[in-house]
C-alpha cells in the first residue's frame, strides 16, 4: 500500500544506518538514525493503541519541530490515527478550542512551551481525554488528563512485549485511502476549514515533488518552517524520509525571538543542502547578507554591488542564462562566485544549493538576488488541498517570475469564471486534478462541493501559462479589485513591489470595490523614517508633510515618469494613502500564521478609513489624518 507508514518501513529497510534527525538540545547536534527513530515511532505507536486510539480517532499535534514532534506523526499514522497538527502561532485559546474541538481529538500531544496555552481548555473541551506532555519527570501543576510523553513509550513498550501482534496487524491495516492528517486554514474567516489529506494524498505528491527535485540520501535540510505546514510535511519532512535523507530541527529557545536568534547558528551547524523559505524569511536572509557586506566598507559593498550587477545579466530570466552574448560574462561570474559568493554561502554552511520558495508570491527582485549569489531560490506553487505542491521552478527548468513547471502525474488548466478553458497567456482561474488532491474540508460538505467540482481543485488563484509550459501565479482570484467600470486586477503583485522597493513602507493593502480609484493602507516602516529624518533638513513643510511626501514619492516610482512605470497600469496604482497607525500581525489578527495578510479582518476593521479615503479632503495625501497618525506614531 502506498501509505507514509509503508514509505517510512520501506526507507528505514533500505538505510538503517543513516542518520534521519539532527536535534540540538543544549551545546551540539546529536544524529538519530533510521531505525532509532523507528524504534520510538513503534513504541509511540502502539502506546497510542493501549490508551485506547482506535483506526480513525483524531489527535491534535501542538509542538515545536523536534525529535517528538516526529516520532508522535508517524506514531500516529501507526495506530491508524488521524493527525491535527496545530500551529504553535495560535495564541487565542478560542482558536485552539475551535480546532480542539471541531476535529473531535480525543488525545492533545503537546510540547512543555505550548502547554501554558491549555490552562483555560483543559476543562472545557470535553472530548479531549488525555493530554501527553513532552518530557519526563514530573509536570508542574499537573492535570488529572496529564500524562508524560515517556510514559506512553512505556505503554509501548509492554504492548510491544506482550501483545506485539495487535501492533503490527494496525499498521499493516492502514490503507492509502485512509486519512492521514486534518489540517486547519489559517483562519481568514470566522471558522477555519479542516482539510483532509489521505496517505495517498501525501505519497502522490511526494512522488510529485521528486519528479522536479533530486534528493538524494546524503541531503540534509534544517527545517525552518512550521512543521504542521502541509509545504514543510511533502518537501521537508517526506521526500528525505522515502529516500533517506536526514532532517534538522531549529533549537528552541526559552522565547519565540530566542529561537529564531538560532536559525543563523544552526545553519552553519548543521550545513543544509537546500532550505524551505518563504517570502518573509527571503527578505531576513537578504538584508542580513546586504547588513554583513556593509559593515565590511564602501569599497566591498561597491564590488559586491557590481558582481550582482553582473550575475543579474548573465542569469537573465534563468530560462535564458548564459545564452548568446551572456556567455561572454561567464568567465566573470566564476571569478566573483570563488572570491565573493562563496564566502555568503560558507555562512549557511558551505552545502547550501538552492531554497524552495512558497508559501506567498516571492518577489522577482528577491529571485535574482538569491540567484546572483548562487543560491537560487525556485519559486514553487501549491496550496495544502493539494497536498500543497503543484509547480516549481527546479536546477533543470528555471524561469523568474514564474512560479515553474507542473509535477508529473497532475493536470492544471486555467478557466475563466464560467469554467471556459484560457489560452496561453490569458488569465484566469488555477484548476487542478490528480491523486494528490484532497479528500475534502472536516465535516464540511458545503465548502467541498465548492471547491471540489467533478474531481477538479478550484484553486480560487488567479494565473497563467506561457508557451513554455511556465505557470505564473498572479494572486487569489477571489482578492481581485474590481473598479467602478468592471475592470477586475490582482492587488498582490502591486503590494509586494511597493515593499520591496521602499525603505519606508513596511506593509501595504490596496483597495478598491468597484469605485473610481484604488486606495492603500501603508504602514510606514519608522526607524527607516527616523533615519531619513536625521539627514533631512526640512524647508517650508512640517515634518509630518515631508514624511507623507517621502512615502508619496516611493508610490510615484511607479507613475508616469518614474523607475518604474512600466510595471503596472497607472489605473491600479493608488490615488490616495491611509498611513495606520498599528501593522497587520499574526496578534491583532490581521495576518495568518503563513505572514499573509487577511484581506476581509483588515477592510472590517479599516472601513472607516477606507470610506475617507473616498471623501473630497481624504483624496488629498496631506489630510489631518495622516498627519495625525505620523505624530502618534513619532512620539
């Protein structure tokens, strides 16, 4: 059967011996081989199986990506369980209850940091049984649910010695139809939506994943990303374990800030072959590269910045790199990557070959960046009811600005709204089919019928195909402005370059429901204004005018006249600005645990400023509200 159980046996039969997790708990990284980690997974499992799991009961995962973060999936996949992996970013108890609850979880595995979270739940989600904490020893303040994560192994062990012929006849009764995990949205409407991936779900689209990458049993990865994420499951976790390749955790740290402080000083350690990014993590990679090479002087930032310049042209769009005249540049580009580049790439370790990007739009200016220095980072596409992975760009077929080829064994087509199919270069909705598609949303058949129709994925994406088989995805479909005479555009592609290419605008959310222009919600980025401010002399403006004026200024790049006009269509680009006085974040709600921004919870609680903007005085970038929201945000 083609289930992770059956992938997970399989690999640990053929490398026994090669060292499948890298944790690090206090000084150094400590390898954990194939069949330890079987070992435990056995144990978990069929301690799982004594405290009552039958085939088809719900456990929730809240954890931190570790050693028992693994051993507890797949101890789970063995007892013929379902998993709900939590995000760890969930700070609402409601949120937490909702999922708890909704998924009908009888056991809550979860680590010590995460337990603080449950003492309001503890009592109030009735059909939670037991709680097993990572660790031994005794629990603090313990629960009469409460059990250790080290006692459910002794559970193991004495069903395992006694009865061990229950244990195997479970596992080897999972199916590949059988559902493996039920993973919840990030929660951009009131209740989240469970999807179910099956076994076959995930083994498809590993196998998908690995028609596009070559992962061989020597690659190690240090697995950023949240572990619950369906993109870190099928091309972090599994395409390492079917072909034997070795997985290292982030060491946490007493504080989320304390561990994120880790990830630099874990790359080195553990010496990656590839990376999984998405665009917030890109951004923090390249400005502490750019922050590195400053502090060494003018005169090796000026030959970084020329040996950029020079790769950028070499590499054109990737698709053409090298080709024609760019060839000449070769010789070049070899020299700058031995005395330059490669001394970047020592700080990740020295293996680092290329990231995975996901998860959001990645800008083109961050591609050529990561690609200039000789780390490419391959844009891919998915969403987790595909299991996520649908395209990427690889080592073989590269293309900036596209978001790659399609995975074998997998059909995509672009529809207009009434489903008609789109030429090539025409725009439209993202349709897939393959067996890497979901099973359905959890008690949810209104929402699967809306998203699943005949078989097909309706993604709710917006994208296109070039005449290189290039998928380029332009944003979500259903986030499509709409001006007053009917014209429809895709806002993200418009935001991200306005970040990106302004030191003074932190986040942006455009606007416009059918009226005569676009607005933006900008949040200004204030130590970047703080800086500007100190080498400003300011004349005949207040200070707040001049800082309006300087984030005006970042926009009008893009107008008529500027460094880029030619980017987007002067209609799309927004008439007027609402500078806020707060950011969108995962803890005001108004960004999801994926750092995308949560269009329908930002335009609710910015109506009213948005409803100004539409005003005579609020067309005016100079209004008292923007002034008054810089002065709020100086003091």
């Amino acid at each position: 059967m083609r289930t992770l159980v059956n992938l997970f046996e399989e690999s640990v039969k053929k490398n026994p011996d090669n060292t499948l997790l890298l944790e690090k708990t206090s000084q150094q990284y400590y390898p954990l081989t194939y069949k330890e980690i079987q070992a435990e997974v056995h144990r978990f499992g069929a301690g799982l199986i004594s405290l009552g799991i039958n085939k088809g009961d719900t456990i929730s995962l809240l954890a931190e990506g570790c050693k028992n973060w693994l051993i507890s999936e797949l101890g789970i996949f063995y007892a013929g369980a379902i998993n709900v992996p939590l995000s760890i970013k969930l700070t609402d108890s409601d949120e937490i209850k909702f999922r708890l609850e909704h998924s009908q979880s009888k056991i809550l595995i979860v680590s010590k940091s995460q337990y603080q979270k449950l003492s309001k739940l503890k009592d109030e989600v009735s059909n939670i049984e037991k709680i097993i904490v990572f660790g031994n020893g005794e629990l603090e303040k313990g629960h009469e649910k409460d059990i250790l994560f080290n006692d459910v192994l002794q559970m193991g062990d004495k069903l395992l010695k006694n009865n061990s012929s229950q244990f195997e006849e479970r596992w080897n009764n999972i199916n590949e139809d059988d559902y493996a995990t039920i993973s919840y949205t990030s929660g951009t409407t009131a209740d989240p939506k469970g999807i179910i991936l099956s076994h076959r779900n995930y083994t498809a689209n590993v196998e998908q994943s690995l028609s596009l990458f070559d992962v061989p049993h020597y690659f190690i990865t240090l697995l950023i990303l949240p572990w619950d994420h369906a993109f870190a499951h099928t091309v972090g976790i599994y395409p390492l374990l079917k072909n034997g390749g070795c997985i290292a955790s982030v060491q946490v740290g007493e504080t989320p800030l304390e561990t994120l402080k880790n990830i630099p000083v874990n790359i080195k350690e553990s010496k990656p072959y590839f990376i999984l990014s998405v665009p917030a993590l890109a951004k923090n990679f390249k400005n502490n590269i750019e922050k590195e090479i400053k502090s060494k002087g003018s005169f090796t930032w000026g030959l970084f910045k020329h040996a950029l310049n020079i790769s950028y042209k070499y590499n054109g769009n990737g698709h053409n790199k090298g080709k024609g005249l760019k060839a000449l540049l070769k010789p070049l580009v070899t020299l700058y990557n031995k005395i330059l580049f490669s001394k970047i790439k020592d700080n990740f370790g020295g293996n680092l070959q290329f990231f995975v990007g996901g998860g959001a739009l990645l800008d083109i200016e961050l591609q050529r960046f990561f690609y200039g220095i000789g780390i490419p980072m391959y844009q891919g596409y998915g969403l987790s009811e595909a299991a996520p992975v649908i395209s990427s760009n690889n080592v073989n077929q590269h293309k900036m600005g596209s978001s790659g080829i399609t995975v074998e064994n997998i059909e995509v087509k672009i529809c207009d709204d009434k489903g008609n199919l789109m030429p090539n270069y025409e725009k439209g909705e993202i349709v897939v089919k393959g067996e890497n598609v979901m099973v359905g949303y959890w008690r949810n058949e209104v929402a699967t019928k809306e998203t699943i129709k005949d078989g097909w994925l309706h993604t709710g994406d917006l994208g296109y195909f070039d005449d290189d088989g290039f998928l380029y995805v332009m944003g979500r479909f259903k986030s499509l402005l709409i001006s007053d005479d009917g014209e429809k555009f895709s806002p993200e592609g418009i935001e991200e370059a306005l970040v990106e290419n302004s030191e003074y605008i932190d986040q942006c959310m455009l606007y416009n429901n059918q009226n005569p222009y676009t607005v933006g919600l900008i949040v200004i980025n204030k130590e970047a204004i703080k800086r500007w401010l100190k080498n400003k002399v300011i004349d005949k403006k207040t200070r707040e005018e001049a800082i309006i004026e300087v984030v005006s200024n970042s926009i009008n790049q893009f107008r008529n006249g500027g460094k880029f006009e030619k980017m987007f269509p002067q209609r799309w680009l927004p008439t007027t600005i609402c500078i806020l006085e707060e950011g969108f974040t995962e803890e005001n709600r108004l960004m999801n645990s994926t750092m995308k921004i949560v269009r329908p919870k930002i335009t609710e609680c910015y109506q009213e400023q948005l409803d100004f903007m539409y005003t005579l005085e609020g067309k005016k970038m100079f209004n008292e509200k923007n002034i008054s929201s810089i002065r709020q945000l100086l003091n």
